[in-house]
C-alpha cells in the first residue's frame, strides 16, 4: 500500500533529518512536530510542513496525526534521573510517547506505524535505556496497526554525537580516560537508516516486522576512538578505566550541569554488546556504507561540496 502523507515526531533530530529529505526526494507530503520551531530551523528550506506541538497532549497530538498515511516516532533520550524500573524521564518519553502515539493513530484511522526503537531494547536489560525502550517496543506491540520497528546499533554520520565527539576530545586533550573500552558496536550509516526505513515504508510485508540495523563491521570501543585518531591526525593516549573508576568518572559527570558526557546508565548499557543477531533483511535493501569510506569526510572538515559529491555517490545519486 502506498503511504503518501507522512507525519514524523522526532523529524528535526538527527537521523530525523536524514530521514525529511529521503521522503522529500521521494515526492511525499511530510509533516513534523516540534517542541520549538526553531530545532528544526535547519529544514525550513525544505517543503515540508513544521508544526509547533506539545505531542504529550492528546489533543494536539491527535491534531497533528489527523489525515496522515503514516506516522514515524523518532522521539527518545539517552539520559534521565534514576529510577525503578528507569525512573520518570525515561517512562515519559520512551514508554508513555508511543503509547499515546499509538492511541492517537487509532483513533485517527492512521493505519501504519514506524517506531525507532534501539538495538538492546528489552524490558529486562541492564540500563533504564534498554528497559524504558523494551517496554516503548511492547506499547507499539500490542497496536491495532501495521507497525514496524527499528532498531538500529550506534549510528554515524556527519552531525553525530559519537565519532565526531571521540575526534574533539583527541583534538582537546592528550589524554583519554575510556569507560567500557571492550564494548562492541556495530555503527550504521545515518542515510543507511533512512534509506531502510523509506524502503519498507509502504511494504505490507513489513507490518508487524522488527528490523536490525547495523554496519559493516563490528568495533571495540577503544578501536573506534583510535580510528577517529589517526583520521584526524592526532592520537589521544587511552587509559583503559576499570568498572569501579568509570563508574565514578561517570557519576562526576552526571552531577556537573548539562548533559553528561556519559552517564552510569550508558555504561549499564554496553554491558550488552550492540551487534546484531543475524544478517540484515533483505527487504531493507541496504548494502551498509563503513565507516572507513564515509567518517573520514566529515571528521576532517573536507570541503562542503566535495562532502556532498561523496554523500552522493554513496547514495547513488
Ligand atoms: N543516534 C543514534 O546513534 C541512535 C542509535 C540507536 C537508536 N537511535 C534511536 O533513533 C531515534 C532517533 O535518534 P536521533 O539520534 O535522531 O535523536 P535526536 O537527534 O536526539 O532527535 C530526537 C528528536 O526527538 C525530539 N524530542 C526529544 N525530546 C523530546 C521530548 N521530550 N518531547 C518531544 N520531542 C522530543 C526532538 O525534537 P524537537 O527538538 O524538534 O522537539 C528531536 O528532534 C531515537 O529513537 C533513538 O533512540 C539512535
């Protein structure tokens, strides 16, 4: 079934973004909600609909998925206080949100739902993260809608929060004092993640599907931040903390103001590895871009068009 008016909450973040202009491309009427206009200030040249909404009201959420063929959620946080099972933060927006989304999408008719979740979501899991998304996962489980899930691994891409922050900090100081350095990830694409989710989008097959997506190439914490060294030229030395000290390195972190750099629920969270459990579904339709052919073009400031060339080609385009 075709799926031509898209209704995204969550559009103006990162993989969001990516995931506006696949769909522009592809000729769709997108819509997003966002808490503040001015996050997605970054998409107002695109034709796209941005509409200012509290989407914990029902009313306004109802409002704002009202006519839509399919609504995406990309709506999470990687930090929250602590709490039993994963305290307030997390219930809220990785529980609390899809269930409302979903009440919203049944009673507005939409039929299709597509809910990023993350790889290691599972009500059991070491983390708050893990748990909250586990039971975000069960919410959409039990829709009367064809839903699909994501879940991908870390993902990268020029705006992300993983590769590019492991070359600033190389770039900031001499020393780097690694929590978890063993743990594995298997880091896809952003334009990977999109292209997936527009690929199944009007799929029927997809319905009631959960998707794994990862890279390439599986990667130890440690042998990511050392890529990122030697792409930029310049190798922090790595002190490898064991648990007791990342732990307290990440409570001092947590107590400073802003987010945290890490927190002690990320750290609960790599205690799981974040690799796939089999090869990618074919339907996805994505041969994952590595890291090696894409990061190097965004972690050394190449030339904004020279960028967009590369983007492209790997794109296709
Ligand atoms: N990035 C990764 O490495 C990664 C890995 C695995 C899974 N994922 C999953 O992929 C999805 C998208 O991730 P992302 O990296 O694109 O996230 P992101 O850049 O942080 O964007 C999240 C979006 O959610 C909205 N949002 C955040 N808090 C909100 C709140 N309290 N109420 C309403 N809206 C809120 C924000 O929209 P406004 O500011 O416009 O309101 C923002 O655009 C998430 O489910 C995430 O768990 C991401």
């Amino acid at each position: 079934m075709r799926h031509q008016a898209i209704a995204i909450i969550g559009g103006s973040g990162f993989i969001g973004s990516h995931l506006v202009n696949a769909l522009v491309e592809m000729g769709k009427d997108v819509r997003i909600a966002t808490r503040r206009r001015y996050n997605a200030r970054h998409l107002t040249l695109l034709p796209i609909d941005v509409i200012e909404a509290d989407v914990f009201d029902p009313v306004q959420l109802a409002r704002f998925v009202e006519g839509a063929d399919c609504v995406i959620n990309l709506v999470a946080t990687l930090h929250g206080k602590r709490g039993t099972p994963y305290g307030a933060d997390f219930a809220r927006i990785h529980v609390e949100l899809p269930t409302r989304i979903v009440a919203a999408c049944e009673g507005k008719g939409v039929h299709r739902l597509l809910h990023v979740s993350a790889l290691g979501a599972d009500s059991h899991g070491p983390s708050m993260y893990s748990r909250s998304k586990g039971d975000g996962e069960k919410a959409v489980h039990a829709a009367n809608l064809a839903w699909t899930i994501f879940r991908p691994s870390v993902v990268f891409g020029p705006e992300d929060q993983l590769l590019n922050k492991f070359a600033f900090l190389q770039r900031m100081f001499p020393v780097i004092p690694l929590a978890m350095p063993d743990a594995k990830f298997q880091p896809v694409y952003v334009g990977d993640v999109a292209k997936a989710i527009v690929n199944v989008l009007d799929l029927d097959a997809a319905g009631g599907r959960t998707y794994e997506l990862g890279g390439p190439t599986v990667y130890a914490l440690e042998d990511l931040v050392e890529y990122c060294g030697t792409v930029i030229g310049k190798h922090a030395r790595i002190i490898r903390l064991p648990e007791s000290l990342a732990r307290l390195q990440a409570l001092t972190f947590e107590m400073a103001p802003g987010e945290p750099v890490i927190s002690r629920d990320n750290l609960d969270s790599m205690k799981v590895d974040n690799v796939l459990s089999g090869p990618l579904a074919p339907e996805l339709g994505i041969e994952p871009a590595s890291i090696e052919t894409i990061a190097p073009i965004y972690l050394t400031g190449a030339s904004t068009r020279s960028r967009f060339d590369a983007f492209r080609a790997t794109a296709g385009r």
